[in-house]
C-alpha cells in the first residue's frame, strides 16, 4: 500500500467513525427527497390559502420546478452542510498536532493535502449522487417526462462548486489553523465572488454562476457556454487552491 | 559511529536567541540525555533535528544525510516522540500501528509482526478500545511503539515521562532502556533521576548553549568532591572515633603513625562529613579506627556527586 492509499483509508474511516459521513448523506438525501414535494405542494398550498375575493391562479408545477428547487436546495443547504462538516479538515489535525507522527513516517505533505482532498471529493460525489438519485426517482413518479437537454453540464456545475469549497476548505485551513480560519476563508471567497458578480459581464467567469442557476440549462433557457466558461474558471481555480495548499504546507510546516 | 551530529545550531524567535550555537555527537546505540529547565530550548533544537522547524543556522546531519526543514524525519530515519503524541481518537491501536506502517511503506505482513511485537513491548497488546478512551499514559505508550515501528535509526523523545505517573514513568524508561540494542534515543528531560536510571551520555542546555556534556561517569569524575559520610549509632560512638583527633585536624589514631588529614568536616548530630584529599587512603584508615575501637557505623559511604549537583554546577 502507498502512502496515499494508506491516509486515504485513514480518512474514510475518520468520516464513518465520526458519523460525518452519515449525517451528510442523512442531509442529501433529504434534500433530494424534497425537491420534488416541495415543487409539487406550494401551488396548492397557496392556492388553498384562499384568502376572501382574491383568486391565485398558478400554472401547474412541472418536472422543471422541482429541478429548480434541486439546484436551489443543494447549492445552498447541501454546500453549507458541506463546507460545516468539513470545516476542520486541515485545521483540526494541525490544531492537535495529529500530523506529526504520520509526517515523521515519510509521508509527503503533498500527498496528505491531495489524499484529504480525493476522500472528501468522493464523499461528496456520494451524496450529491444519492441526492440526485431520490430527486430523480420521485421527479418521474411525480411528473413523468424531463428535460434533458445539456442534462450532464447542468449537474456538473454544482458538483464542481463543491470540490472548489473543498480547496478553499483545505488551503484556509493550512494558512489558520484553525476551523474558524478555514469557514471564513470559505465565506471570504464567496463574499468576494457575490461582489464580483454586481461588475456586468463577470458572470461568465465568475465560479458562482455554477453554483445555482445551472437548472437553466435543462430546458434550454440558458445557453451552455454561459456556464461552460465559469465552470472552466471554476475547475481551474480548485486546482489553484490545490497548489497553493501544498506550497503552504511545505512552508510552514506541521 | 555517531548517528546525528549537530554542528553549530542557531535559532532565534523575534529578537530572543533560544539556540545559540550548540553542538552535539551522539553515538550509535546510547540513550543521550539531553538536559535542560522548562524553556531551556529543548523541544525547539528536537524540532529542527526533526525537520519540522526552521534553523537560523548551523549544520544537522543524521546518520551523514543533512535534515533539511519540511522534509520531516528523513523519510522514517528519524522516530518522533512529541511531549503529548496526538493520535486518532477513532482509530484502535493496531489500526493505528498499521496505517503507520503502510505510511513508511513496510510490507503488511512485517507490519502486523512488528505491531504485535511492539504492542507487547508497551502493555497495549490486547488493548481493543479506540485511542480516543485511552489515558495519557497509554497514549504516551503507543507513542513509544508507533515511533519504534519502522525500526528508526534514531528516537527522539521529548520529555517522555514529564506527566506520567510513577508507575507509566517506570514503564516508559524500562522500555527506553530495552531498545538501546535496536536504536539510538535522544531523550529530553528535566527530571533527573530518569536521566540517572537510563542514559549513558547528557549534554545540558542552558541559556541557548551547552553548559556540560560527556558520559555520566565523565561528569561525575571530573565534578567528584571527595567526600566521606559516615553516620554512627549513637553520639557516644561519635565521640569515641573522634578521640585520637589532635589540634591540628588530623585523623591519628593512637595505634598508627600515618594520619589521615582532612580539609574540613561537617559535624551533624550522629552523622559526620569529611572532606578529604585522598578518598582510598582516607577509606582506610578509618575502617581501621573502626576496627579497632569496635565502633559500629549505621553507614560509611563515599559521596557520589548527584545527577542534580552536577545539574546546578552546570546552570551555575
């Protein structure tokens, strides 16, 4: 077994025995789950208010409301819940000093900082996957037709935002040391990137276009282009912060 | 052979010099006290031999390859020991032990041979419980076997025994004692007795630099007073050995012509110091004395300078 392989597996079972793992996949999936009921039951929960000489007519959901309460819930609950849970992931071995001994074994500062990253990916292409999967399940019980169109583009998007708040997770972490380091590194950038978007035309490099509004390429609203190139900026910047983190952890040191 | 030599060593943090151009040898397969007061710098000079902290200055070199800062224990040359190791709370110890050991790339079978083997080393054998639950001592403990596990060349340990009961102390130290044949310890402490019970050399720190080092015999017979106690059952004793003593402080007895002069005694209660030139010569003519009045003595000894006479000679 590598290096690699070796702290990988140290830190899935961190995430099964810490039930980190489970609670994420509680929350995805409960998101997914929602997506489609929520769509389904607010037309007629507001409709039944029936408030006296007012009529509220709403056009009947579709498959495309629920996709968009999907995109909704994920880029915001899910990251959240994401980005908390994962709120210590450098700090809190640096913190401790958990790092020390596995370092003086000759691991590569590189590889801890890439293998964190590799597990936390997988954990969360696992719960976005099981969110995906129940949305998709109840979407076609409920309404059965989807659109399909630019299908894979438009969920990769919110996908990828993930893994660029993981870096950014990592890299605040190394640069702190601490958790409260690593959540407002990761609420810096973002209050960085909403400032950004008020300058016209930076949505399309800007990584927050991904984030939320991909739904709008499941029926054509959008062109693809308006989020292949933040989606681009977006991969790249993840490996930037990749970079960084091992260049950071090389200097300073455990 | 030495397995680490530093040369020179320089480090300061902001304006203060903690380490002001120490050097040291360590020879293979010793137990090197490296000794010093809280603060002293100990921990800093373990860090950078460790290759976990900057140097300002000087040369590190472990078994003739330099240690070079971020590249933490020459790829498993070096065994650490921290203070207070940290371990994964959810982690048992033999899963511990095998990460560890698939960390230094060992094969997996000599992994779970050594594990075993270092795990009855420390009592931690049968131990299924998470580290998480374990109490400082058998933390420290797992700290030993861990570091040992991929046959380092050399073990630094930073104060091993500082916060662990009398009983962990002892264990600790037999164990530290045991592998002196498989490695070489560098040992930072500031109790002395550990240093007395388990090392062959010490090196003092104090004020950023080397104020004593050498063998424990070395110091102790470069720093020997030569003294003599001896305590007596009752004062009538005491009186009766000193009879022959004349005026001008020599110990005569009526029988013998050679005297035995002594530069100066502390007289207290039953019990009496002498401080005297020759130790042997000395020895002897008051076994004589003894011998001859039938004078029981409770004890008759010659002093041995202490780890912490020494200790206060060299902070001095």
């Amino acid at each position: 077994m590598t290096p690699f392989a070796a702290f990988c597996g140290k830190e899935l079972m961190e995430v099964r025995r810490t039930y980190r793992l489970y609670i994420l996949m509680a929350v995805f999936a409960l998101l997914g789950l929602m997506s489609p009921i929520v769509a389904k039951v607010i037309p007629d929960l507001i409709g039944g208010m029936g408030i006296e000489g007012v009529v509220i007519t709403f056009p009947e959901s579709t498959a495309m409301d629920s996709w968009t309460q999907f995109f909704g819930n994920v880029s915001q609950i899910g990251i959240l819940a994401l980005v908390i849970v994962y709120g210590g992931i450098m700090s809190g071995e640096l913190s401790k000093g958990t790092l020390v001994n596995v370092l003086s074994k000759g691991i590569g500062r590189g590889e801890v900082v890439m293998s964190k990253f590799a597990v936390a990916s997988a954990v969360w292409t696992a719960c976005y996957l099981l969110s995906f999967a129940a949305a998709y399940a109840y979407t076609e019980f409920l309404w059965d037709s989807n659109e399909t169109a630019d299908a894979a583009l438009a969920f990769a998007c919110p996908w990828a935002y993930g893994l660029f708040m993981l870096s950014i997770l990592i890299l605040g972490g190394i640069a702190f040391k601490t958790t409260y380091g690593s959540l407002l590194t990761v609420l810096g950038a973002t209050v960085l990137m909403g400032l950004a978007s008020l300058i016209p035309g930076s949505k399309w490099v800007n990584p927050l276009t991904v984030s939320g509004e991909s739904y709008a390429l499941l029926n054509g609203a959008r062109p693809p282009m308006e989020f292949a190139l933040p989606l681009a900026v977006c991969v790249s910047l993840t490996a930037a912060c990749l970079a960084a983190s091992v260049l950071a952890f090389r200097r300073k040191g455990a | 052979m030495d397995v680490l030599n530093v040369r020179n060593l320089k480090k300061s943090f902001g304006d203060r010099r903690v380490i002001d151009g120490i050097s040291l040898d360590v020879p293979e397969n010793s137990v090197y006290g490296f000794i010093g007061v809280n603060g002293a710098g100990k921990t800093t000079t373990m860090r950078m031999i460790m290759g976990l902290l900057q140097k300002d200055g000087g040369e590190i070199t472990v078994c003739g390859k330099p240690v070079a800062y971020g590249e933490t224990g020459l790829g498993g040359l070096i065994g650490y020991l921290p203070d207070v190791p940290e371990f994964y709370g959810f982690m048992r110890p033999m899963e511990y032990m095998r990460m560890c050991g698939a960390i230094s790339r060992m094969p997996s079978g000599l992994v779970g041979e050594r594990a075993r083997e270092l795990l009855g080393l420390v009592g931690l054998k049968d131990q299924r419980k998470r580290i998480g639950s374990f109490s400082r001592g058998m933390k420290q403990r797992l700290g030993v076997a861990q570091a040992l596990l991929n046959e380092p060349r050399l073990l630094i340990c930073d104060e091993p025994t500082s916060a662990l009961d009398p009983i962990g102390r002892k264990d600790v130290l037999g164990i530290l004692g045991d592998i002196r044949d498989r490695t070489t310890v560098l040992l930072s402490t500031h109790i002395l007795s550990d240093v007395e019970k388990v090392c062959d050399r010490v090196a003092v720190l104090h004020g950023g630099k080397i104020a004593m080092d050498g063998t424990l015999g070395e110091l102790r017979s470069r720093h020997r007073a030569d003294k003599i106690r001896i305590e007596f059952m009752s004062a009538a004793d005491k009186a009766s050995f000193l009879r022959p003593l004349d005026e001008a402080g020599s110990l005569e007895p009526a029988s013998q012509g050679s005297g035995v002069p002594w530069v100066a005694a502390e007289d207290r209660g039953t019990e009496l110091t002498l401080e005297v030139k020759d130790v042997e010569g000395a020895m002897r003519a008051m076994l004589r004395i003894l011998t001859d009045r039938r004078i029981m003595p409770l004890r008759l000894e010659v002093m041995e300078p202490g780890m912490e006479g020494l200790f206060l000679e060299a902070i001095a």
